[in-house]
C-alpha cells in the first residue's frame, strides 16, 4: 500500500493540532490518493468512529458514508453539496457534512489536494425544532379542543336541563327513571371532559418563586385525603422542614393532585393503595426531586411513552389530560417530570430547580 511520507504529519505543528482538537467543529481532510491527512478528536467523537490519520479513509469508513461518493469527488476535484447525517449510536446524533475540494497546502510545490470535510452537530437545533413543533401541534389542539369544547356545551346544558324535567315528571316510574339517570350521568361525564379540555387550552399564569417545599406539599396531601382519593394511613410524606424549591405553589399543586389522583386509581384489585411522597435535593444541591410513588397496577411498557400526550387513557371514565397538563405545568416553571413504572408500582418524579436566579412572571 502506499503511504503518504511521514514528514506530512510535521507540516502542522503540535500547536495547530491541539487547537483543532479543542474545535466544536469536526474537521476531516482526505487526501486525493484517499487518505486521512488531518483528523481531530471531534470528528471521531461525532461519526462514533476512530479515524487515523495516514491510513485509507476506506479502512473506517464506506465511500458513501457522508451521502456521496467519496473516490468521485476526490477524482474529480469536485466539492459535495453540504448533506444531512444521522448518527444513531447511543445518543442520536444529527449532523451537517460541510466538504469543500481544496488545496491543504498552497505555499508547499507538492500540491497536497483533496476533500476538507466540516461536520457541525446539529442535534440541540434538531431537538428545539422538535420541541416547538411539539409545542406548535400542543397549541393548535388546545385551540382546536377549546372551540369544539364551546360548541359542545350549549346542547349538553339542554340535554341536562330537558332530563332533569324528565326526572322529575317519572318521579314514580323507576325502570324509565334509572334509563334518565344514564342519560344526566353521561352528560355529566362530557360535562367533566368538557371542563378539563378547557382548563388544558387556558394558558397558564406562571409565578416562580423559592419557596419551602413542606406545606404545599402537605396542603396536597390534606386535598387528596379530603377528596377521598386516598385514606390518611396510606399515603405518606417526607419532605425536610427547611428544603425550599423555585416554583409556582398552585401549580406545583395541581401537578402533585394530578399525580396522587392517578396513584389512587392505579390500586390493584382488592388492594389498599399506599403512596409515597418523598422530596429531597438531588446530588448537585441544583433540583429538587419530589417523588411519588404508588405500587398499584403499573403502566404498560407501549404506553410510557404515550402517557404524556393529551388524551391518552386506560381508564373507561378517564380525560387523558392530567398528565399532558403536568408536563406542561413543569415545564412552565422551569422543571420537568419523568416516570419509571414496574409492575410493582408507578414512580413519578417532579424535578424543580432549587434556586433561580430571578423572580419571574410570565404567561406560558
Ligand atoms: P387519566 O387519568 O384521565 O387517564 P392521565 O393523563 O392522568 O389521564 O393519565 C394517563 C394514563 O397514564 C392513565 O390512563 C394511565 O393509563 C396511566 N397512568 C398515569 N398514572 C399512573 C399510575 N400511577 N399507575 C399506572 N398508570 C398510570
Ligand atoms: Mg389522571
């Protein structure tokens, strides 16, 4: 095989090389003859590859591994239009391959030509772009559910109105009475999904502050007791006295009513439900993790990912759209959720900034 003499790779310094490796940038330049005359640490990092410099290109890589054709544009002295690469290793990587044909080296008489390749990772772009898509489709539903959800009142209040008169004139006919108790139960469900739809498209009304974490967290707690979801012996707290946490209180409240709900109504058959709220500092001091746990029936591997979107539910009376509501409370105050579940039991986990470093106020 032949190489290229090693005196090629003292025609940069020590001091450009190092520079380059500190790039955010990837750079790669093959030679016309096809081999790797410069290649910096981000470039391997980003293809998940360990190119050497002074072997074949060929040796790691296809010829088409960019989207073109390597040897063509290396014989033909031609530079590739810019092209898109995903990269699925362990992290999904999207990346721009930017090449141009150019000489290395225009002061040296051998002409060292060839193909400098720039790949520039895209991926936080991609996922912002994902994220306002996300967001774009989350709000045109909202709108969508909102004006659908107007329309659908103003015939539920008749259909309402009309069987409560109907009850009362079969005060003494039981069998046709129990057939209009259906019909107000039915119209009080759509009345329920109705309500929730339109609390799900109001924007929020965001207020961040550090606050201590314990007493809204035992105001949910007495709120999910007084609303019988669950009995007091079940459901248990710890949370330190002096823990304080960057939120907005009603919200987080809500998202934890949301969660204890759910929790409730995962009990398995003839089973008491016991929950477990604990709330504590994550490793870093930065978050603050506030976990609830339940050991009821547990979430189906094929719907973890859909448990999130509005309108998903397993539940024959359910709204789907606690969970989307908690997401996007959240992420409102600068925090997340996530969710492991087994078939021992759910586990959520609100995370919350514990300090910010300005009061904030926005609509979302
Ligand atoms: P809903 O409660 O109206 O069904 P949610 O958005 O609150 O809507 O929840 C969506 C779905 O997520 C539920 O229908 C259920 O399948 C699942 N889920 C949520 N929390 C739990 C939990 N703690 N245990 C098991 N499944 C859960
Ligand atoms: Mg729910």
């Amino acid at each position: 095989m032949h190489l290229p003499p090693k005196s090629i790779d003292h025609q940069y310094s020590h001091e450009l090389k190092a520079m380059l490796d500190t790039m955010r940038e990837g750079m790669l330049f093959i030679s016309c003859k096809g081999f790797i005359w410069l290649c910096n640490q981000r470039v391997n990092h980003l293809l998940n590859k360990n190119l050497q410099e002074r072997t074949n290109f060929k040796d790691f890589i296809e010829d088409n591994f960019f989207g073109f054709s390597l040897t063509k544009h290396l014989k033909n002295k031609t530079s590739p239009d810019t092209t898109l690469l995903t990269i699925a290793s362990q992290k999904t990587r999207h990346l721009e391959i930017i090449s141009n044909f150019v000489p290395l080296d225009t002061s040296s008489t051998s002409q060292r030509e060839g193909l400098l390749i720039v790949v520039r990772d895209l991926t936080s772009a991609h996922l912002l772009q994902e994220e306002l898509t996300r967001q774009e489709r989350l709000e045109s539903l909202g709108t969508l559910a909102a004006s659908l959800a107007h329309e659908i009142r103003n015939p539920l209040t008749a259909i309402e109105g009309f069987a409560g008169l109907l009850r009362q004139d079969l005060k003494n006919n039981t069998q046709q009475l129990e057939l209009v108790e259906h019909i107000l139960e039915g119209a009080r469900a759509i009345g329920y999904l109705i309500t929730n739809m339109l609390d799900y498209a109001k924007p929020l009304q965001v207020q961040i502050k550090r606050t201590p974490l314990l007493q809204p967290l035992k105001d949910s707690v007495a709120m999910a007791i007084a609303s019988k979801w669950c009995r007091s012996e079940d459901i248990h707290l710890t949370c330190k006295d002096d823990l304080k946490v960057s939120c907005d209180v009603q919200l987080l409240k809500s998202c934890l009513l949301n969660l204890i709900r759910n929790a409730s109504e995962a009990k398995k058959c003839n089973q008491q439900q016991s929950i477990e709220i604990e709330a504590k500092t994550s490793a870093d001091q930065n978050q603050v993790h506030i976990c609830v746990k339940d050991q009821g029936i547990g979430i189906a591997e094929q719907d973890v990912e859909k448990i999130f979107s509005p309108f998903f539910t397993t539940k024959p009376a359910g709204t789907g759209l606690g969970l989307s509501q908690v997401d996007k409370m959240m992420r409102a105050q600068a925090g997340s959720v996530t969710v492991t579940s087994k078939q021992a039991g759910t586990s959520f986990t609100l995370i919350l900034p514990s300090k910010h470093p300005f009061v904030c106020k926005k609509n979302i």
